[in-house]
C-alpha cells in the first residue's frame, strides 16, 4: 500500500500552507505548461490520480467535462475536496494508486500532478492506466525530477568560481529515497528519467510531450525565488497517447 503520509496531521498542516494548496492550479508555476499540454474537455471522462484538495478536478468540470473522478489514498486531502465546493459532474473516491483497477476503456484523459514518484510498482499502475483510457485517450502527468529526488544533502555546492551547483547523490540506485519533507520520514520512488520513459513505451504508450520544466523569464520576473528551478530540473511533465 503507498505510504498515506498526506493523513498526517503535522504534514496535512505544513501541506495545507503551501501555496499550491492555498491558491490552486494558478499558484503552481508549472500549470501553464500541464495545461497545453491537455486535450479539448468538452463531453469528456476524466481521471484525476492524486487529486488531493480536488483543483483539477473542478478546473476539468468548468472546462466542459461530462464526467470527473478524483482519486486520493488521504481521507484529509478528499474531505478538504469535498468542502471546497461539489459540482454536479465531480465525484472523489479513496483508493489506493498501488492497487489501481479501472472499467476497460471508460476514460479519455488521466491526469496526475505530483503523485506517480510515491508509486512503488508503477509499471502495474501504467498498465491499469492503459486498460482504462479510452482508444486515442490520453496520459497527461508531473513527477518531481529524478535528479531533483537525488539531491546530497545539505543540498547547494559551489563550484570553484562561486556558483551554486546542483549535487545528485546514487543517480542510478532506484529505489525508495526518504526525507524530511513537511514531515519525518517520507518515502517517495526515485527512478530515472530512462526507467520512466522505457515503462511508458513498454506498457503502449506513444509518447508525446516530454519536458523538464523550468521556469519562465516573466515567471522569475514576478516570483525572483524561481530563479533557483533553473540551477537544476525541478519536474518532469509527460504527456502521452493510447493508440
């Protein structure tokens, strides 16, 4: 079973101050960039894998979505979705991603932000994704950077001539990498970005948009504390086609 660290209560707090938890998808600087990368919603199904406080979900519904359903192992996050507002197209559920099962082909668009790295087996979760989509149906997802998952601790080096590097501890040990973020012991799967890209063909994906997400010069512009996602990749954004 993944890890519900998100049920916490020290997390759940420190989690709920961030400020994609209070602003939504337009306080997260990577949204401009997950968002063209979508299809047309009108009259569509969609999945939300991780949907945590429900954003997406209801974003989906404005777009002309028929049906949305969110997902989430955290009884916390889904009972925050749940009071910020219901829609008649939008319905949670409590699953476990490690367990995912779905009706054969009854979605056109999974979509998933920052979920996939807790993910122990993530070639059986691409397979189930894969037997739920709809032929022409898409994948559209984020997952913290592989290299950003392996930082050295305590984080920044400088190079000899003064600037900051980037250190990547055991790159190619994958596995289970815990750290203290927003909370003691938090497990998350770090894989490479070869062992991502090779479990996305295997199960039948076509590939489609792959990015290693910076932020943009107007983006640092108006949050200077961008500038340091450009010492190194913070996020992977994949976008991909069932045939």
């Amino acid at each position: 079973m993944t890890q519900n660290i998100y049920d916490n209560d020290a997390f759940f707090t420190a989690y709920s101050q961030l400020p994609r938890s209070v602003g939504g998808l337009d306080s997260a600087p990577e949204w401009p960039a997950l968002r063209a990368m979508l299809p047309d919603l009108q009259g569509k199904s969609v999945l939300d894998l991780g949907c945590g406080y429900g954003w997406f979900c209801r974003w989906a519904a404005e777009q002309g979505a028929q049906r949305v359903l969110g997902v989430d192992v955290s009884e916390k996050m889904l009972a925050q979705a749940n009071a910020m507002g219901t829609h008649a197209s939008v319905g949670y559920a409590r699953l476990d991603l490690e367990q995912l099962a779905l009706p054969p082909a009854s979605h056109d668009l999974v979509y998933s932000s920052l979920a996939f790295h807790y993910i122990e087996d993530f070639a059986a979760l691409l397979a189930a994704i894969r037997e739920g989509l709809k032929p022409g149906g898409k994948l559209v997802f984020s997952i913290e950077h592989p290299i950003f998952m392996a930082p050295r601790q305590p984080g920044w080096l400088t190079d000899g001539q003064g600037r900051k590097t980037w250190p990547v501890d055991s790159y190619q040990r994958q596995g289970a990498r815990v750290s203290d973020w927003l909370a003691p012991g938090v497990i998350k799967q770090h894989r490479t970005l070869g062992t991502t890209i090779n479990a996305l063909l295997q199960a039948g994906f076509q590939l489609e948009h792959v990015e290693e997400w910076g932020p943009s010069d107007e983006q640092v512009a108006q949050q200077p504390a961008l500038a340091e996602e450009r010492e190194r990749p913070m996020l992977l954004l994949v976008g991909c086609g069932r045939p």
